[in-house]
C-alpha cells in the first residue's frame, strides 16, 4: 500500500469556496426563488476584450494551417511575441526585464503553488495573515514551518516585517487578496531590506496591480530599489483582461536572484526554476499566448481599463454604502476588494449567513484567510453594476433597520 503525504490530512478539509458553495446551495434549496446576488469569489463577470478575440481567433486559425501550426512550443515558458509585450509593459513602470527572466504560464495560482518544488522544506516561511489561501496550503502540503505577519486593524491590514523574526521564504501580495491594502514603495522598501537581511527570497504576488491608482503604490515590486536580489514577482491576467477562464499569468524569476547552498556553490534561482518547468510543464496555447500579447497593444490595455474601470465604480459604490453605514474597511481604492469589519460585533461566519439568509447576497467570511480575518468580511466589485447597486441597497436597508 503506498503510503499519502499525510500533511494533506493537515489542511482545512474543504477549500473556502467549497463549503461557500456548500452553504449557498443548501439555501437555495429552500429558497429557489430568492434573487440571489453573489459578491463572493472574485471571478470578474465582464467578456475578455475584443482585441484579445481577435487576437485568439488570428491564432486559432492559423493553428489549422501547415505553414502556421504550431506544436509543443520550444522552451515551453512563453513566446518570445508576448515576453517582448510583458516585458514593453513593464517598461512603462520604469523596470527593465530580459526575455529569458519571464516566464508564461497558465496563471499564476499554479506557479504560487509549485514554487515551493525549489525550495528546501526545512526554510522558515513568512505569510502575511490574512491570505489568499495557496500560500498557506502548498506550504502546508510539503511541511514547512509557516510563520505569520499580522495584517489587522492596527496596521490597516498591511503586515510590516519584525526584525526580531527569522524567515527564508516570505509571501507578499499587493493589492492584496482579500484584504484589497496595497504596500507603498516605502513599505515594500522595508520588506526588502528585512529580506536581505535575512538572505531570504520574497514571493511577490502582482496579480492586481492593474487596480492601482495610487502613485504611491508600485505595479512591481521591481520599482524598488535592491527587490531584483531578493524577489520573485508572479502575476496573472486574471483579473487584468478577465483571463480567468483562458488561462495565462507570468512570473518573472531575475537573474541577479541567486543562492548559495550548503557546500557553498552558487545557483541561479531562474535556473532552478527553469529546471523544474521543463520537467513539470509544457507551455501555454498558443491561441491563448497570442490573446494574452494583444492585452499589451495600445488598444488592448485602453480595452481592458475599460472594464477595470467599470469595476472600481462598483468598489466605489460598495465603499460609498460603507462610508454611509458607518462601517470601518480597507481596500476598494487600489483593489477589486471591499475588506470590512463585520456589524454588531458579529463573527465572519455569522455575518455570511446573515446576509445570505436576510437578503440573499453572498461575501466571503474572512476567517476563511486566517485567524486575523476573524470579524471580517471580503465582498468584491467584479461583479453586474446593476446587481452591485441592488446588493448595496440591500445591505443599507438590512442594516439601518
Ligand atoms: N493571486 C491572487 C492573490 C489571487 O487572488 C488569484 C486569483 O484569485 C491568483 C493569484 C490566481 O490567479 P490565476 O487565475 O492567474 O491563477
């Protein structure tokens, strides 16, 4: 009998949004009828732009050309068409990349999980808490000592590094996921330096950036000075084009990231990285790649802010009702997320069945992101204005009374 990896027994047993789903159905069930309004699990509502279709179409078809088919791409870790577009991209926020320090994937929650394949289990690692869950679970999964960075109210949910704590591995994610505060240059600075300090590598999640108004907040953590040393920066089309569905995100390993490991011979990070895709992983469509470049085009990135700014009025509209209810939050400015403190004291859990059962909207308890989500709440802007306003008015009503 082959023995498990029994450090999956140590998980929750049922990841956030199942036992979410879990709970919805069981009230629909008894309430069919009820006009149920989902806020909870961040998946954006409106279609990928028209650049990207065409784009994806162009591609599609000349897949079922000889002269123009396409099989296993060479390297495997994107063409060189869209790292050209990510790193022209880049360019903008004033950070130089080289082709082969990107790599295209399929998202990145897959690359957020397999970047511990790299790394020894015996690192310490640091998770900012609250978090989005992959974090946590991969390390989970192969028995690493996680130790947490507190995200609450006192630090307005953005966790600063205690010099008086050791990690090798540290997970920042900025906007962040769910609790929608961003770093600023300064802190992220802090980090930085708390890295090198520490010789520790940072795993930097950019997948919102393209919410970011503030000048104050960086897009990549590459705009500070001394992060290509100490950090890897993944990132996702997810949310920037509505990708969610299609599948292509990157990560950007520099090549000044090295190590020394334990008989003292230095190795490239990118390199070890690279190793382990091109055993584990074989590229993203080409279709996809070629809907993913048209995202960077003049017209593409007009295009899609255009729906990202159809969801910042809704984050408007959310925060507006908030302001108005008297109801602490972060987020909302810089991120898709409204993060609020659940009224009356009420426990996160309470609170979703509260909402659910009175007047049928659907958040996302934050305990489900760790212990300091306790007593908070995650709602998000990506979904129908129309239904955004009516969930607000709603919860206005619900809690005026
Ligand atoms: N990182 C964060 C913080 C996220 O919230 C998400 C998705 O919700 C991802 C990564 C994963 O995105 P992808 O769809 O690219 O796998």
């Amino acid at each position: 009998m082959p023995k498990i990896n029994e450090n999956f027994l140590k998980l929750e047993k049922n990841y956030l949004f199942i036992n979410i789903a879990k709970k919805v159905n069981s009230f629909l069930k008894k309430n069919p009828d009820a006009p149920l309004i989902r806020m909870g699990i961040g998946d954006v509502t409106l279609p990928i732009a028209p650049v990207c279709v065409e784009a994806m179409k162009k591609g599609a078809e000349e897949m079922g050309v000889k002269e123009t088919f396409k099989g296993y791409e060479d390297s495997g870790t994107g063409y060189d068409f869209l790292k050209k577009a990510i790193a022209g991209y880049y360019k903008k926020f004033g950070v130089s990349l080289e082709l082969d320090e990107i790599r295209v994937n399929d998202g990145a929650k897959s690359d957020c999980g397999n970047i511990v394949d790299i790394f020894d289990d015996n690192n310490i690692v640091l998770i900012t808490d609250p978090a989005y869950p992959v974090y946590v679970d991969s390390n989970k999964m192969s028995g690493r000592t996680i130790i947490y960075a507190d995200s609450n109210e006192a630090n307005g949910f953005a966790a600063m590094p205690d010099s008086s704590v050791h990690a090798d591995l540290i997970y920042l994610c900025s906007p962040n996921n769910p609790t929608g505060s961003a770093y600023t240059r300064a802190q992220l600075k802090e980090w930085i330096d708390y890295a090198k300090a520490n010789e520790a590598i940072i795993i930097y999640d950019a997948a919102y950036e393209a919410f970011i108004t503030d000048p104050e907040v960086p897009h990549s953590i590459y705009e500070v000075n001394g992060a290509k040393e100490c950090a890897i920066e993944m990132c996702s089309l997810s949310k920037t084009a509505g990708f969610t569905g299609m599948r292509c995100g990157y990560t950007v390993v520099p090549s000044a990231l090295h190590v020394t490991t334990s008989n003292g011979e230095d190795v490239s990070i990118a390199q070890l990285w690279g190793r382990r895709q091109g055993s584990k992983f074989n590229g993203v469509s080409y279709p996809v790649q070629c809907a993913a470049a048209a995202v960077f085009t003049e017209e593409g990135l007009k295009q899609i802010h255009e729906n990202i700014a159809y969801y910042q009025e809704n984050a408007a509209i959310i925060a507006k009702t908030m302001d108005d209810l008297g109801i602490q939050y972060t987020g909302g400015k810089n991120s898709p997320y409204i993060w609020l403190k659940c009224p009356k004291g009420m426990s996160s859990w309470d609170f979703f069945d509260y909402l659910l059962e009175k007047i049928a909207v659907v958040g996302t308890p934050g305990e489900g992101f760790g212990k300091n989500g306790k007593g908070w709440f995650r709602l998000t802007a990506f979904g129908d204005r129309e239904k955004t306003i009516e969930a607000m008015e709603r919860v206005k009503k619900l809690l005026s009374e």
